[in-house]
C-alpha cells in the first residue's frame, strides 16, 4: 500500500503497477463467482427492472438533442443498408435457432416444430417462408395446417429470469418466444456483418467479435490519456423502443421487421405481466447489435452538437473517428468524456460513474484493466472448486483458472491448485501456451465449453506437449486427456421440421449426421477420457 499511496493517503505519481496488480488480485478475486443471490437481492433487481420501466415510460427524449441524434442515424442507416437492394436484406435473411431455451421451454429439435406464429409477424415474415420446409407439405403435416396465428394482445410474453452473475447482483434475461427469437437471430446474423465490415462509419468501431480492440484502446490510453473509457448502467434496458423507433426512420422496411420480432410484454419472475418501453431486455439477438449502434449514434450526435457542426456524411465520419463500441464498454476522446456522461441521460441512457475513467491512468474496457500502459486485469474464480469427477463445469473452469493463474506468473496458487485437481483427476498433461485454448465461454450468462478445445491440460510457456500415442490415421502426436463433451439425448426430428431445419443447415460444414435423432442438452457437459490430437 505505501507503494501506491503517500502517508496523506494520496495516490503516488510513481505507483507501482506490480504492487497495484497484487492488491487487486487479492481483493477481486471472488468478485465474479456465480453464485445464486439471495431472495432479497432477487426481489431488488426485479424492482429495479419496473424502476427502469418506469423511468422510460415517462422520459421524453429533449430536443436539445434529439434532432441531431435522429439525423445521425438517418446517414448511418441509410449508409448500412445501402448495399441491399431497396433498402431491403429481406432476401439476405437466413434464420436460425439460439443455443439456449425458449419462453415455451422448448429445446433442441423441438424448436422446429413451431407452437403458434404472431399475426405481426406474418405480416413480415410469412410463416410460409420462414416457418415452412416446404408448402407440398403442408396437407400431410397436421401441425402445420392446424398452427394456430395469434393477435398481438394474445401473443405470448418474454419470460424475465435471474441467472448467476455475482452474489452483489444477478443477470437479468428475457427468455423469447420460439418464433421471435427465430426471426431476432435472422436479422442478427445479417446485421452484426453488416455494422463490422461494410458500415463507412462502423466498421471497425462497433464490434461485436472482438473485444482486443478496446482492450488495445484502454492500454493504450492509460498512457497518453487522450481517451475515456465509459461503462453504461442497465444498458440494454435503457434503450427505449421509442428511441429505437426514430433512430430507424430513414429505413422503414428495416424498421417494421425488426419490430415485428420485438416482444411487447414480459412476465416477472414474481408473475406479474407488464407492458415493455424498453426495446428488448438481454436475451433478445437484437439487443446487443441495436443498443451498440444507438451509443455509437448518440456518442457522434454530442461531439457534433458540442462541435456546432452541421450534420453531414462527412462531418459524421469526421467525429465518429475516436468513438468504439462493444456492447455497454464505449470508448471516447477525453475531452469529450465529460460532456457525453451529462449528456446521455437525456437519451434515457445511465453512465455507470464508478467504472468510468477519464482522469488519471486507470482505464478499463472489455476485460482489460491497465494502469499507466500495465495491465493490471485480476483473475477471477468463477466457480466454487469441485470436489469431484461429477463436476464437469466446476473442473473445467478450475482448469482454466488454473492456467490463467499461470499466465499471470501466479505460480505458488497454480502449484496449489494443480495439486488439488489432479487428487480428483490423476496427473494432468501439459500443453502448449500458444496452443491452448479456452476450455469455456458465456453464452447468455451461462457457462459452456468450447468444442474445440483439446482436453484439460497445464499450459507451459516452454511450448512443450505431453504426447503419449501416435495416430496413424492423421500422422501426429496424441495424448489421452480428460474432455469435457456436451450431453446428447435422443430428439427425433421428422416431417417438414426435419426439413426446414436441414435447409437452414446449408453451407455448415460441421454438421453432427445425427442432428436428426439426437441434439446437445445445453448447459450440460459430461466428462470423459479419449484420445486428442496434439
């Protein structure tokens, strides 16, 4: 501490990074446990989820702002969707299923088999089209000729859920109806390539499949200072549909199908059904593409407005240079930080202040926490460590911090917990560093381990690989690891599901032949031991 701070209790100008990266480490480490939170703090964050409500329902967007925010976004969308004919990707549209459940609990091939289709919906997105393999079938297929369209008062609402974040607060997720989150991921499997590589002004600023670019930003402004970095608060449920509404007014077409998808109730966990304001909360496929382009127009719309500059293709493209976003993490030019922290709260948007820097050398975005050109990012346990083999998401994540820990150059807590894993799994190879993979990720606040990851292992900057066995087959190295392998179950698919859905698998080429008779139980991972390449 007397490495950091002087005998006033002022933060030194020479601060010790080391000194500074220990202190965090130690004090942060369980910060992120997920854990379930106490019924107490579940009932808070649900009252805060109707406080947000509240507050956009009766927010009105100033004016001070509000037509440059609008005309900023009239030239970025207009820009966005400039490569489609009309203005329409409608033809570019492929739709798929997310990885998780469904408002109906619906799972794996049951998803093809669609329980009822929105009359909103029909009208963008016919269900002879998107819900159908093919029309010759639809006398034969009793579910498709009985498929009940629903009015929009009738619709089924998004099921509001909390999963694990950290015990201070849970994750809120919005669980959508099969067929709206079948059509929020066609467009989103459009949109997010669209705004990274084809957008003028977006491209390579709002990201959506890499996070370095920030991170490299943070580092290097905790440096040279010259930009902010800011962390939005409640993110996703500050985005109003109103303001949605008018960002996606210079592209009509666009904007009814993407509201045609958009969910206009929720259900509380506590059972009560409330209108939405909110555009959608997580948990929708259209919610982070569509939050992250509203901060990137609003963030260009205060530096022009600040400015006095007329909006312009090319003042926009001018002021948009210096403005990143990736979700809820938004880098900034300093001197503008200020002026965009008082400012977005006239858009309905709340600037978490505690995790905004601007001053100083500390800057944090998206996992990278540097102070003065060092990251000084912790590791964080994630879960409680298991005590058995029956555990597979507990040992898969102990693995990973493991080697996090190692890469840290942490070594005596990775020794300590080597030794407590391989008790529980027997001796543990080792593996390259520059080879070595993720064992898990998040997928909607959930915990999931990458398919290609090559088994658990001790990773080694010496770049040596334990191998135990030649395969004939490919000509290389193996070695017999513990894997970590989803759950199949028998889920037979048949009739114009089966064909629908082998259609919207056209151009995979990592196809499971048996995705017709079994499908993967998300979320759930056995543990087993084989072969694998090294």
């Amino acid at each position: 501490m007397e490495r950091i701070f002087g005998p006033d209790g002022v933060l030194r100008q020479d601060a010790d990074p080391d000194c500074i990266f220990a202190i965090r480490q130690i004090c942060l480490f369980a910060k992120k446990l997920k854990l379930p939170c106490t019924s107490a703090r579940e009932r808070a964050a649900e009252a805060a989820y109707l406080d947000c409500e509240s507050d956009l329902r009766s927010h009105e967007l100033d004016h001070s702002v509000s037509d440059i925010f609008y005309r900023v976004s009239d030239v970025v969308w207009s820009d966005l969707l400039s490569g489609s004919p009309y203005g329409d990707p409608y033809e570019e549209y492929v739709p798929r299923h997310g990885p998780g459940t469904t408002q109906e609990g619906l799972r794996g091939n049951g998803k093809f088999r669609f329980p009822s289709w929105p009359l909103r919906l029909e009208g963008e997105f016919p269900y002879s089209e998107f819900g159908v393999g093919s029309m010759s079938n639809y006398g034969y297929d009793s579910h498709l000729f009985q498929l009940p369209f629903v009015s929009p008062r009738d619709e089924t609402p998004v099921r509001v859920v909390f999963v694990p974040k950290t015990q201070k607060t849970p994750r809120v997720i919005a669980i959508e109806p099969v067929c709206m989150q079948y059509i929020q991921q066609a467009i989103a499997s459009w949109l997010k390539p669209a705004i990274e590589h084809r957008s003028v002004f977006m491209s390579g600023r709002v990201n959506f499949s890499r996070q370095d670019i920030n991170a490299s930003l943070a580092l290097q402004a905790s440096v040279d200072r010259r930009n902010a970095t800011l962390d939005m608060s409640e993110a996703s449920d500050r985005v109003s549909s109103k303001l949605v509404w008018g960002m996606l007014r210079s592209v009509p077409r666009f904007r009814r199908q993407v509201f045609a998808c958009r969910s206009t109730r929720a259900t509380l966990p506590s059972g009560v059904t409330i209108p939405l304001r909110k555009f959608a909360s997580m948990g929708s496929a259209l919610c982070f593409p569509i939050e992250s382009v509203a901060f990137f127009c609003a963030a260009v719309s205060v530096r022009l407005r600040d400015a006095g500059v007329r909006v312009t293709p090319r003042s926009i493209l001018k002021f948009c240079s210096g403005v990143y976003v990736y979700g809820d993490d938004i880098i900034v030019p300093a001197d503008v930080a200020p002026s965009i922290c008082t400012t977005f709260p006239l858009f309905g948007f709340k600037v978490n202040a505690h995790k905004s820097f601007w001053k100083g050398k500390f800057r944090e975005s998206c996992g990278m926490d540097a102070y003065d050109g060092h990251d000084v990012t912790p590791t964080y346990a994630r879960r409680l460590l298991p005590v058995d083999r029956t555990d597979a998401h507990g040992l898969a994540s102990a693995v990973s911090l493991a080697n996090q820990l190692y890469s840290a150059g942490l070594w005596r807590a990775t020794r300590w917990l080597r030794e407590h894993l391989e008790k529980i799994l027997g001796e543990l190879p080792s593996m390259s560093a520059a080879n070595h993979r993720l064992l898990e990720r998040v997928v909607d606040g959930k915990m999931t381990v990458s398919r290609s990851s090559a088994g658990f292992g001790w990773i080694s900057f010496s770049n040596g690989e334990s191998a135990n066995g030649w395969s004939k087959r490919y000509h290389r190295f193996i070695s017999k690891r513990w894997v970590v392998a989803p759950v199949r179950r028998r889920d037979p698919l048949e009739d114009d599901g089966a064909l629908l859905k082998c259609f919207a698998l056209i151009g995979n080429s990592d196809v499971d032949p048996e995705h017709l008779r079994v499908s993967v139980r998300f979320g759930n991972l056995a543990l087993k031991r084989q072969w694998v390449l090294v």
